[in-house]
C-alpha cells in the first residue's frame, strides 16, 4: 500500500472538483465519502443530489478562513493532500474497510491524532476500487497547525502494519534514500509531449550517464550543457560551483518558464558537492617496471579493479564491522554502479539492452544510510573512465571476463546489503544481477563455441581432470559434469601452453569466486582462468635482472644469480616432469 503526500496545494474546491470529477481519462466511478472528521455536518454531493462541492469545500476551509481573520498573515497553503493506494494484487476493500485505513492514515500524519476533538477536518472519497485520497484542511479547530514534520516517514511506517494488519502486499520500509516518484500530472505531461520518461527521470539518466566521462565537476557541467542538458549553476566568489539546478528542453510550468530541478532533488546522491566527491579521484604514480605487470587493456584493468572490491565486500581486505570498513564497502558498490553504466555504453549491441537494464537496476543499490568513501574506489572508477575513453571496443574473451566479474561482484553487493538490513538495495542488487547473468551467458557463447571447436584429446582432458580432483576436491563432481568442462579444457590446455600451472590456476580461481552458490562452475572458471593466464609467465632471470637494475640491488658485481631449478608437477596422475 502506498500513501503519497502531494504538496501542498491553495484550493479545497479546486481537488473537489477532481476527486468528484470524471478524471482525465474518465477513469472516476461512483465518487463518495467513505470516512470523515467526527464533526462532519454536510452531506456527501456523491450520494445527495441536493448537496453541492462549493458548500462541503467552504464547511472544509471554515477554520482557516477563522484563522485568516485573526491573524495578519494568512494561511494560504493549507490542502493536504494524501491519495492512498493498494497494489494491483491485493484483494478488494470495502468501504468501511478503506474508511478504517483512512482514520489510521490521518492519525499518523498527525492531521487527526485519535482522540483529539480539535483536529484538523478531513474526508476520505473513494471514485475506483484500488484507492482513496484523503483531503484535509490544515488548520486545527483550535486555530493552531498541524506537526507535519516527517509525516511522510509516519504515514509509510502505518502503511506497512496496515499491509500486516488486512493481509495485503507487504512492502520494504523506507528509508529516506529513494527518488521521489513521478507525479501522475508529469507522467501526463510526458505522455503528452511523446518523452519516454518524465524530466527527473530523463536527467537523472543523462547525469549518471556523464559521470564516467568526466573527471570534476567543472567538466561534468560542460559535458552536460554539450548532451542538451539546461542547467544554472551557482558559484561562490572565486567562480568554484557551488551547486546546479538542471532543466529539460521544453519543460515549462504554467507560465512558459523552464523548470529546473536542483541536483539533490533529482537524485540524494547527485548533489554537487557528493558529486565532487565521486569525481576527485586519486591517482598514483606509476612504477616503470610496473607498466609491465599492469593489465594491456582497460576491460583487464578493469576485472583486476574489481578483485579490490571482492576483497572489501567480504572483509578479506580490512575488518568488518567498523564505521570505516562500511564506508569503504559503500564506496566500492557505488563505484559499481559506474563501472555497469561505462560497459553499457561501450559494450556490443547484443549486450547493450541488458548492460543498461542491470546499471539502472543497480542505481538504489549504489547509496544508502551508510556515510560513502568514495576513495577507497579509485580504482574501480579510474577503470570506467578508462573504458568510456577508449577508441576500441573489447574483444569476447575480455568483455565475457568483464561481465562475469561484474555479476559476482552484483552478489556480494547484495549479500552486503542484506547483512545490513538494507531491503530496497539488496532488492535493486537481485535485480540487477538478472540483467547481468542474461549479458554474461550472452558475451560468453562465442566463446565456448571456438573453445568447444578446440578442445584437448582425450588423454590431455583425464590429465586434466585430475588436476581439477586435486586443487578444487570438493566441487570436482560437479565441474566435470558440467556441459562447459570441455571448454575450461581448453581454457587450462592453454594456460599450461604459456608456462601456467593448471592445478594452481583452479586453487586461485576458487578462492576468488567461491563455487557453491554457481550453477555452472565450469562456467564460471572459464572467464577467471581467461583473464588470469592471458599472459606467458615471465622468465624469472629476466625478472630478476629488471629488478636489479631498476633498484640497484642485487648480487655483488661479478656474480651471477642461482639457477631456478625446474618446477615439478606434483598433481596426482600426472608424471614428474618440467611444464613448458
């Protein structure tokens, strides 16, 4: 059941008119009173013809218009306004039942606390089966106003014991971070002028989708204007942004003015100033012999950027449980969110439509009651950057690699939510993770299919398996069994090509991806042994010799390191012999 207060609003008569009225698509039958204040004295001009919506709105305002003339000021903004509605599934209510919520409604929003014979007035009417509105004037009869103060946060909280109470659908509480619902006038306007979204929708979509184009706020403002965005920003004296209200072409108020919605308003998380904070990210200075190790392109950087977030998210990288260790968590699924919304924009066309379902599915999950820092995510965010910038598009392997570790990252932001009792986030994670299981068995398929064109020979695959029966014991049944083993074959046929270790391989992928929840598991080691033994291991005197002359460390001059000796295979079923 939902209860939205609408703003308030000058004229009793004027909502009257609407609630009695056929509506705007004469969608309004048999309008009537179903609950009132105790001291109601008119009759209903739904059920009496004599009866007339000028005199029930003039009974309505009675103690205003008392007010008005005692004191100086007068009360204009006194319509409150609450329609009232129970969800599509939800059985049928019966007048005295919709006339019982009615009184608990008002009584929450302290309109008319049980009880008191000086409340405000009130009625209840009720023109469809699915809900009410409730309209109140908001001066008591005692002349004084209402505490109205967080009726909203009040009124929602009754909302889920009334769900309780008459066995309706239950709804997760609020809590205070969502974006305000579209109003059915804008959903009209929207309708009406052929938009596909009303204009805080359509800006909130253009603002996230700059966001990993741009690296401060000044550029986030350029790069709006540049994407059609109106925007008037405030600055201090040195001309710094201060903050922005952002507008749509062609949105005017009843006066032809364009309407601008102040950042903050269009989403909690999209103020200026949390903005920046997003956008100042850090970054350091590079080690020469560093650029060596570091990822050849920006979807590799990009997986690797996610490894720091699976560590965060279940507390292998620092202690959970502190305020700092919360934030931190925060911060990386935030910086998530940016990473879906840069693949989206770059990935295939076969893989955009669900990129971009799962990254505004994601959106509720990326802010919360938790404080976020948003450095401890820098590298999360500087590889969505990256990817937005770069010319090319990502090659199947790197993007299946990408998409795979998006999806366990999208549970365990889920898993992270629900431990802190977040509802609407862990909601928003399970929603996006459907999205992203859809794009990763769809940027995997062509994978499989060269690797199932490939695959060892039969003596190679039993070698192989052994080496799955040793590193990963307990999920080695299921793994062989899968359709995808042929496949991750392949995949560990190729890696020992390099120099890899298969064995080793399969012990790293484990731990970092833990296998029980995985349906496919074959599956799941195809992308993570892909993208961890793309490159031939390095020849180790080589190494050792960069390292020597890029520290200065090392033997004394004229002398040579020891040999390595040969790594031995020590799998089960596989002979002791050098691996090439």
């Amino acid at each position: 059941m939902i209860a939205a207060i609408k703003p308030a609003g000058t004229k009793t008569r004027g909502l009257l008119a609407y609630l009695y009225g056929r509506g705007t698509h004469d969608e309004h039958f048999d309008p009537h009173i179903v609950a009132a204040f105790a001291m109601l004295a008119m009759p209903d001009p739904g059920r009496d013809e004599n009866a007339t919506l000028t005199e029930l709105g003039h009974y309505l305002d009675e103690p205003v218009r008392l007010r008005n003339s005692e004191f100086g000021k007068p009360v204009t903004d006194h319509v409150w306004h609450c329609p009232v509605r129970a969800a599509p599934e939800d059985r049928y209510l019966s007048d005295a039942e919709w006339g019982e919520i009615a009184q608990r409604i008002v009584a929450a929003a302290s309109i008319a606390p049980e009880g008191d014979d000086l409340a405000c007035r009130w009625i209840a009417v009720r023109h469809a089966d699915d809900h009410i509105h409730i309209l109140a004037t908001t001066v008591r009869e005692d002349g004084r106003r209402p505490k109205l103060h967080d009726s909203g946060i009040r009124v929602g909280d009754e909302c889920r014991e009334i769900e309780k109470d008459y066995g309706l659908r239950r709804l997760k509480k609020g809590d205070g971070t969502g974006t305000r619902r579209p109003t059915q006038a804008e959903m009209h306007k929207a309708e009406r002028l052929g938009w596909e979204q009303p204009a805080q929708q359509w800006l909130e979509d253009r603002i996230r989708a700059a966001i990993p184009h741009v690296t401060d706020a000044e550029e986030l403002l350029a790069y709006l204007e540049a994407d059609g965005v109106l925007l008037k920003v405030k600055r201090g004296p040195s001309g710094d942004p201060l903050g922005y209200a952002a507008g749509r072409p062609g949105d005017l108020n009843g006066k032809h003015e364009q309407i601008f919605h102040p950042g903050g308003r269009i989403a909690p998380d999209l103020s200026l100033p949390k903005l920046k904070a997003r956008l100042e990210t850090s970054t350091p200075v590079e080690h020469p012999t560093a650029r060596r190790n570091r990822p050849t392109t920006p979807w590799h950087q990009a997986t690797e950027a996610l490894d720091t977030l699976h560590s965060q998210l279940t507390g292998t990288d620092t202690g959970t449980g502190d305020e700092g260790a919360d934030a931190r968590a925060q911060g990386h699924i935030a910086a998530l969110g940016e990473l879906m919304e840069a693949t989206a924009q770059k990935a295939p066309a076969d893989l955009h439509a669900e990129l971009q379902a799962a990254s505004k599915a994601f959106v509720r999950a990326q802010r919360s009651q938790i404080r976020t820092e948003d450095r401890a995510a820098d590298s999360v965010r500087i590889a969505a950057r990256d990817i937005v910038n770069t010319a090319t598009g990502p090659d199947g392997s790197a993007l299946a690699a990408l998409v795979a570790a998006m999806v366990w990252a999208a549970i365990l932001a889920g898993r992270w939510h629900e431990a802190k009792n977040h509802a609407h986030q862990a909601d928003a994670a399970r929603q996006a993770l459907h999205h992203l299981q859809a794009a990763a068995n769809q940027a995997l398929a062509p994978t499989l299919a060269e690797l199932d064109n490939r695959q060892p020979k039969e003596q190679a695959r039993r070698t192989l398996a052994s080496d799955v029966r040793a590193a990963v014991p307990d999920h080695a049944e299921r793994i062989l069994t899968d359709t995808s083993w042929p496949a991750l074959a392949t995949v560990l046929a190729d890696a020992e090509a390099r120099g890899h270790q298969p064995h080793q391989l399969l012990k790293e992928a484990a731990v970092q991806r833990e296998l029980d929840t995985a349906r496919q598991p074959a599956r799941v080691l195809i992308t993570r042994i892909q993208h961890t033994s793309r490159n031939p291991v390095r020849n180790r005197l080589a190494a050792a010799a960069r390292q020597r002359t890029t520290t200065g460390a090392g033997p004394a001059s004229g002398t040579m390191p020891a040999p390595q000796p040969a790594i031995l295979s020590t799998t089960p079923g596989r002979s002791n012999r050098p691996r090439r």
